[in-house]
C-alpha cells in the first residue's frame, strides 16, 4: 500500500510562497488545503543527515510563524519521547519551547 501527501507551491513574481496547498487523499484530505508555513523534514539514513524544506508564504505574520515553530518544538519533544521513550530529554525539549514562545512573544511586544 502507498500513501501520498502533494504540496503544492505557487511562487509569486519575487519567486517567493504567494501559496501553499496540499492534500492527502490516503487520510481521507481528498481536496487542496491552504496553508501558511511548512516544515518537512526527511532523515537520509545512508548519509546519516536530515533533509530540510522550509517555506512560508509572504503573507505568514511574525506571531504566526511564532506559533508555528512553539507548536511544532512541543510536536518534536512529543514525537521524540515516543521514539525513544526518554522522557526526560522530551521534557527538556518542552521546557525549551516554552520559553522560546515565552521570549518570542516578549519581543513581539518590545517592538510594538
């Protein structure tokens, strides 16, 4: 059985992100989903190194993409203790999110 997920990205005239979709018909998200931000990472196991594609679209605010990274650090300490079932690196990584969104946010406010 295969699964797949299409990202589609539509650049503007600067060839930046104007627009993010995707879908994901092997999990019942049959249709073109808007989103702001992505960050995929693939782990290439013979060379022993993560692939990274980050993209955001022009249109993503400075809080969004705040949100985004909290959510996706507390996302990594959660997919990490499953992994490895060690949870006191996972509650690291938690407690290292929470302060980056406290420390984002307080700058947020500074330059307001």
């Amino acid at each position: 059985m295969t699964s797949e997920i299409s990202i589609a990205v539509t650049l503007g005239d600067d060839k930046m992100p104007a627009k993010i979709e995707w879908k994901a018909p092997g999990a019942g998200i049959d249709d073109l989903n808007a989103a702001k931000g992505l960050l995929l990472g693939l782990w290439d196991g013979k060379a022993k190194e993560a692939l990274r594609i980050d993209l955001w679209t022009t249109n993503m605010m400075v809080d969004e993409m705040n949100d985004f990274f909290y959510q996706s650090l507390i996302g990594m300490s959660q997919t990490y203790q499953r992994a490895t079932n060690n949870a006191e690196l996972a509650k690291e990584l938690k407690e290292f999110a929470d302060k980056f969104y406290q420390k984002s946010m307080d700058a947020l406010q500074n330059n307001q």
